[in-house]
C-alpha cells in the first residue's frame, strides 16, 4: 500500500510538466524579478570602494575645471586685477559693463579673422588629419610579424614626445629659406623657397606639423579596437570568398565605426582649439592675419594687452560655440545608430 503513494507522484510531476514545489512559497516569489531596481542606498554600499578610489579624480574635476568656470563672470565687467591681490577680491570691485564686451566682439574685424582661421584650420586638419590615424592602424594590423609591428608602432609614436618648439625647428631646419631643401634647390640653379613664412601656404603647413606629431599616437585607440574583433569573423568572411578588402570593408571598418564616431564627436567639439602653443609659436612669421585663432587672440587681448574681461568674453563665446558643435555633432551620432559621448 506504501508504496501507490511514490509512483502517485511522480506520474503528477510527468504529467503536468512542473517541478515539485516546496511548502512555504512560490518559485516565482523566491526569485527576484529582472526589472526590480536597485536603490540608491544599496548601490552606494556595494560600490563604496570605487567611488572612494574616483574620489580624488573628481577633486582635480572640481578643483581645476569647473570652480574656474565662476571666473566667466570677468566677461561681464571691465576687470581690473590690480584693484586687490585677491581676485576674488578685484572681482568683486571692478565695475560691472553688461554685454558690452559681446558687442565689441562681434563689432571686431580681428575677432571674425580669427574665427574664419580656427574654422579653416579644423575642416583641412578633420579632412586631412583624421583620417590618416585610421589608415594607419589598419596598416600596422596588417603586419604579421610583432617585431615588425612593435617597431613601426615605436617609429610612429615617438614624435607625439616632443615638443612643440623642437617639431618647429625640424620644420624649419627642412622648410625655412635657409633648410635643407632650399639649398637643394639653389645648388640645381633654382630659386629657393621659405614655406616657414608663406601665409598662404600656413595652415597646410600646420596640419602637416600635426599629422607627423599626433598621427601615430592618435593610433593606440584604433589598434585597441582591432583587437577585440574576433578572428572568427575573418575566418568566416575568407570561407565565404572574401579577399582582404573585402574583409577589411566589411569587418574590419564595422568594428572600428563607433569608435571613429565617438572620436569625430570629440574632434568636433574641439574644433575651435586647433592648437595655441604651436600656432603661437609661429604667428610672427607669417603675421595675425594668416595665424590668428581663437586662443591666440584671447591670450593675445586678454595677457598682452591686459584687456580681461574683453578676452573672457571671447573665451566664453568660444566655449558655448564648442558646447553647441559637441551636441550636434554627437545628435548625428545617434541618427546614425552610435552611442556618441552619452546615449540617448
């Protein structure tokens, strides 16, 4: 008789297909549901440790980046820094002008010259510039052997160490109206030449200065890319009939898209900062009007000139005209599919 009640049992466990449950609950009422949120309390508690550890990080934010964005408040008076040895002292004591220093902005020739500069300078460098990192990692990506691979990459890299005044004299000691090919030219009977100090030729000049400085660092993020794609995918891609193009076309260039869109989103909202000690540093030889931007006429009103709030509100219009670009821009990313600097 004992034995009717084992078979009972299991015959129920059979037929209705489920799992015996135990007394006391549910199965659904033990397990949590994948919707439920965390609270805040607990998430703090869990990741006490990292935000600990981004504590200090989030000091040097506060401290050096954002505590300076009160001082945008210069741009409304006419500063005088001379008024107290405190600048939070002088801020409070200069007179206060209004939006006067934005009308005198944008009624200054030299402030849209140096606008139409920045602009140029950032189209050639996005067109000419951004690219090359790019083909470059998908060049070194392409070699097979590390040794090769790891010289190319050290050969590439090492200009991004150096400064800005000695990759000028590189230049000039290659390019200038005494440099190397100039003297190679005068010894075959033909003119010498003086890109150095060629206004129309700056700005491909300043991009060329970039591309031999930062292209091969710009590579590092790239070549980090590459290497999270699976070698699955080409050997699935070589079985399909794929050549090398063909894999590069359609596995390769994929895999590298949203970090290209990210970093055309950073690129974009830097536009406006195309590079103030190199530019600075070469704006007497060809003159303001071929190599002002924006940061040299800023420091150049604001530290030459010792006009403050004049150069802040130059410096503030150039900050909202970034803000805006990086919203757009990253606007476009998402249009397009890509996460950009933040999802939606």
């Amino acid at each position: 008789m004992s034995h009717s009640t084992v078979p009972r049992s299991r015959t129920e466990a059979d037929t209705t297909g489920k799992t015996p449950v135990a007394s006391g609950g549910t199965t659904g009422a033990r397990q949590k549901r994948p919707g439920k949120k965390v609270s805040l309390r607990l998430r703090f508690r869990r990741d006490r440790v990292l935000l600990l550890m981004t504590l200090p990080a989030l000091l040097l934010i506060l401290v050096f980046n954002y505590l300076p964005i009160l001082g945008n408040i210069v741009a409304f008076q006419d500063y005088d820094p001379y008024v107290s040895d405190n600048g939070i002292v002088s801020m409070l004591h200069s007179p206060w002008v209004g939006l006067a220093n934005f009308q005198q902005i944008f009624q200054d020739s030299a402030f849209w010259n140096a606008v139409q500069n920045t602009l140029v300078l950032f189209f050639l460098q996005l067109i000419l510039f951004f690219p090359i990192p790019i083909m470059l990692a998908l060049l070194i990506n392409s070699v097979v052997r590390p040794r090769v691979r790891a010289l190319s990459q050290a050969i590439l890299y090492l200009p991004h160490f150096f400064s800005w005044v000695l990759v000028i004299a590189v230049f000039q000691q290659l390019l200038g109206g005494a440099g190397l090919f100039s003297q190679l030219l005068r010894q075959h009977g033909y003119d010498g030449l003086d890109i150095m100090t060629d206004p129309n030729t700056f700005k491909f000049l300043i991009t060329a200065q970039s591309v031999w400085k930062d292209a091969g660092w710009g590579i590092i993020v790239f070549l980090a890319a590459l290497s999270s794609v699976s070698p699955d995918l080409y050997e699935a891609a070589a079985m399909d009939g794929a050549g090398r193009w063909r894999r590069m076309w359609h596995v390769t260039l994929p895999a590298l898209r949203p970090v290209i869109a990210l970093l055309l989103v950073l690129r974009v909202g830097d536009a406006l900062t195309v590079g103030f000690e190199q530019i600075l540093l070469q704006r007497d030889a060809v003159g303001p009007g071929a190599a002002e931007v924006l940061d040299t006429f800023v420091w150049w009103n604001g530290v030459r000139n010792q006009d403050f709030g004049y150069a802040a509100a130059a410096g503030l219009v150039k900050g909202v005209i970034s803000l805006g670009l990086v919203l757009a821009a990253n606007k476009v990313a998402h249009l397009m599919g890509e996460q950009g600097v933040y999802k939606k």
